[in-house]
C-alpha cells in the first residue's frame, strides 16, 4: 500500500519529487522493512518454536490491540496532538458493552452502546482540545483519569460478568484461520491507509499537523477536523475494546493499563512523527510487527515481567530519539 509520507528521506525534497511514488515509498520505509526483516530471522533462528503456525497465529492475536488502535493514532500524532486516554477508553467501552449487553439481553445493542462510548469519549477530547486549545497532552491526560474512574464507576469497582453466550463469538469467531480481531486489525489499516493516502481529510490531517495557521488560511477548518479525527480515535478504541472484552469473557475496568504508551511507541518506531505532519501506514504496520516479535520472543523465552519493562521502555526511548534525529535532519537538510 502507498504511504503518504512527508519528505524525510536522505533525497533532497525536489529529488524526491521527481521520482515516482512506490518508489519514494519503498525509500522513506526500506530501512524499517530491513531492521523487521533482519529480526525476524534472527528469531526465527535463535527462539525456539517462534516459526511455527501456531506461534505466528498467536503473534498476530496479540498485537491486535495496539495495531488496530495504532491505526487512528497515527492519525491523531499526524495532526501534531497525542491521545493518552485510549487505554481507559478501551476499558470503559467494554465495560459499558458487557453492562448493557447483560441487562438488556442483546449482543447488538451492547456492542453498539460500548462503542459510541468511545466515540463520544474520542469526541470529547477533540472539543476540547480544539475549541478551548488547550494542550492535547493535558487534555487527554486528564481524560485518561477520568474515564477510567468511569469505567470502576460504571462497573462498581469490580468485573462485569457477560450473561449472554452470543457475545464470546466476537471474540473467537475465525476466517481463513484467522480470529475476528486479527480481521479487525487488518481492516483498519486497509481503511486507515486509504484515508491517509487518498482523501482530502488525510491530506489535510498531514498539512495540519506540519503548519496549521498555512492549512487554516488554505481553507482547512482545523477545529473541526481536530474533534473527527479524536473521535475516530475513540470510535477505533471502542471497537478494540469491545472485541477485548469479548475474548476475556468479562468487562474489567483495571484492563489495559500503559496500552497508550505501547501504542504510541508503535507509531513513532514506525516514522510518525511527534511533531506532526508526518505518518506512513506502512511504517506503523512494521512498527507494530517489530514491537510483537519482540514481546512475543520475550514470552518464548521467559522473560522475567521486570526485564520486559526495562525493554519496552528502551524501545520508547530509542523510537524518540530517532524521531528527534530525524526532525533535526530534515531541518539541517
């Protein structure tokens, strides 16, 4: 799939120009397509049973969550703003769908309630951000406090057993082989990606973040276009947190804690930067596929949970730093 990627290569900005785009593509994403490659086979080599099918089945399974929502958080560092709140809206949302889906008895109207939860949650924080600009940081990190005391609000402080059995199907219902959630996930980068790449809201989602007073005078309306891609952002997270309560089995308010941090580290090991206006759905696939590997090759080969810290955390912390050399090339180049 092409990206639409803002100039980061070592080309100067016109020599890229003039070339075509799959192959300016494959040059903003040869480098991480590598660094996966590269690990993959050495894992593959030094981790005992990594390339099985059963393995790569379960890989896939559990980078579900931070793929799918990675999907609109690349959207939402693009516009040069961060959503802290996505894990307490995952667990809001399934706790709303679990509740209602319990009480009144249908699979449907729990699911659809749970994730217009999110949205609205997703919605919200636009609002605010866009309408009184204030700091997305603060905004979303207050947000992320006070949805989750909704969540224990919400559910009495405890988990909330799912009474209707037609609920489970979510989570456990296959095609090809492949789980509803693994399907999920791959829909949203199909979608996302054609949204990033194709429309008029992704371009300008791009301009916005690399100079809003520009995309403004260009005719953008910055507010408006803020709270909708927040409230994807809530709407995708709502899904995922649905389809996260179906595969438990219950709606737990305390699920999912630090996912954001997981989820933005995904986006900018993929090239999205934190300053905005720069994003490619191909690196942020990779991004999620290298970050997998690694959890899963720390599982295989069992890891102590203190150790996995300590290496998600450098991971975090070497994704910054090269998002930082990157700006500062692009600004010396």
């Amino acid at each position: 799939m092409n990206d639409k990627v803002a100039a980061q290569s070592t080309l100067p900005v016109a020599g890229r120009r003039g070339l075509p785009k799959p192959l300016r593509t494959l040059l903003d994403t040869s480098g991480l397509i590598a660094v996966f490659i590269l690990l993959f086979i050495g894992l593959s080599v030094l981790v005992p049973d990594f390339l099985t099918g059963r393995n790569i089945v379960g890989l896939l399974l559990s980078v579900t969550l931070i793929g799918t929502i990675a999907t609109t958080m690349m959207m939402v560092l693009a516009l040069g703003e961060v959503d802290l709140s996505v894990a307490s809206i995952v667990a809001f949302s399934g706790v709303v769908a679990a509740m209602v889906t319990s009480t009144s008895g249908s699979v449907a109207i729990g699911v659809l309630v749970g994730i217009a939860a999110g949205a609205a949650v997703g919605a919200f924080n636009g609002f605010v951000v866009a309408r009184f600009g204030i700091n997305s940081l603060i905004a979303t990190l207050a947000a992320m406090e006070f949805v989750r005391g909704l969540a224990y609000i919400t559910s009495g402080g405890d988990a909330v057993m799912i009474t209707v059995p037609g609920f489970f199907d979510l989570g456990s219902a296959s095609f090809l082989g492949l789980t509803l959630p693994v399907w999920t996930m791959i829909g949203c980068f199909l979608v996302f990606g054609v949204v990033l790449n194709m429309t008029a809201f992704g371009r300008n989602t791009l301009a916005t973040g690399g100079n809003s007073e520009a995309a403004s005078l260009a005719g953008v309306n910055v507010r408006r276009l803020k709270i909708m891609v927040f409230a994807l952002q809530g709407l995708v997270a709502g899904i995922a947190g649905v389809l996260l309560t179906s595969r438990m089995g219950l709606g737990d308010p305390n699920t999912s804690q630090g996912l954001e941090l997981a989820v933005i580290s995904a986006c900018v090991l993929g090239g999205v930067s934190l300053s905005g206006g720069v994003a490619s759905i191909t690196g942020v696939l990779v991004g999620v596929l290298i970050m997998g590997c690694v959890q899963n090759a720390m599982g295989l080969l069992n890891v102590p949970t203190f150790y996995q810290y300590l290496v998600r955390g450098a991971i975090l912390l070497l994704a910054v730093m090269f998002d930082r050399w990157k700006q500062t090339r692009r600004a010396g180049g």
